[in-house]
C-alpha cells in the first residue's frame, strides 16, 4: 500500500468519524452563526464535499459547472453525509485503480475561480486529504465553541485502529 492508499483511508475513516458525531445535531446547532468563511458548521461541510466533488471532476477530466467554492445553499445534514461518504469511497477505489505511473500523471484544470492550474495526480490527492484536514478542524472548533467535543480524527489513531485488524469488530470499511 502507498502513501495515497493510505491517506485516502485515512480520509474516509475521519470523514465517517466526524460525520457520525455531526449527523443527528440538530439543525440550530449545524446552522449556528459562526464568524468563520463559511458560517457555519453546515457550509462549512458543504463546502469540503463540493471541491471533493471539484476535485473528482479534475481528476476525470469532466466539468464540474460549480461557480463558487461557497455555495448558498446546502442540502439537509443527511443527504450531505451520505453524499460524503459515496465520494470518500470513490476516492478510496480510484486510488487503488492508478499505478504509479498514472499517480505521477500531471491533470491540467481550471479554477473556480478563475486562472489555469496542473498538478500530478497524487498531488491532487493530497491537497484533497489535506483541504478536508484543515475544515475537520475549523469544525472542531465550532463546535467546542457549541460546548461539544469533536471526536479524534487524527492520523496516528486512524494508522493504530489500521494495525489492530487483529481484533474483530474493532476495523472500520476504510481500514482494508
């Protein structure tokens, strides 16, 4: 398994983390006003998987016809928890499609906001693993202001969880 395999298990596994913490708050929470870019908690998830879905595009070479990286609006907490989930599993099969040699592949593309851009595809992956790194973590910080603990998403706890395969019940989907 290379570092791609890795980080897009990775990126599942704390995506279905995070989204089963976030799935039953209630609306008032998810909408609550924040100062941030996005906010809220909501728009802030929505944002993460549309550029997943952007990003997706890129890597198929098909338009993605989004116009801005902040969409107004969003859909329900449980379409976008499952729309997340479908795409990190995608993400996780296309990897593991690629050989090294399409990984190094560079992608030409657009965007959103406007310019040309390239990057190889296992660059792209990486800046998806890490784009949804940094909004996990602009999250977590809504909601202690919320007075809830966000779950431990770390990649030292996903990679431990990943050796203890040994112990039945204790793997996630995204640990194989």
């Amino acid at each position: 398994m290379n570092s791609v395999h890795t980080l897009t298990r990775y990126k599942a596994w704390a995506d279905d983390t995070f989204l089963s913490a976030l799935e039953n708050l209630p609306e008032s929470q998810l909408t609550a006003p924040d100062p941030g870019f996005f906010g809220n908690i909501i728009r802030t998830l929505n944002h993460s998987y549309a550029m997943d879905f952007v990003w997706k595009c890129h890597l198929l070479g098909e338009p993605h016809g989004l116009t801005t990286r902040n969409p107004a609006d969003h859909p329900s907490i449980r379409d976008l928890v499952a729309a997340q989930r479908e795409i990190d599993r995608w993400y996780v099969n296309y990897a593991d499609s690629l050989s090294p040699v399409q990984l190094s592949e560079v992608i030409e593309f657009q965007f959103i906001g406007g310019g040309l851009g390239n990057m190889s595809r296992e660059d792209i992956f990486l800046h998806v693993v890490n784009h949804t790194t940094y909004h996990r973590g602009n999250i977590a910080s809504m909601l202690y202001h919320l007075d809830i603990s966000p779950p431990a998403t770390d990649l030292p706890i996903f990679l431990q969880a990943s050796a203890c395969t040994e112990h039945p019940g204790t793997a996630s989907p995204y640990l194989t």
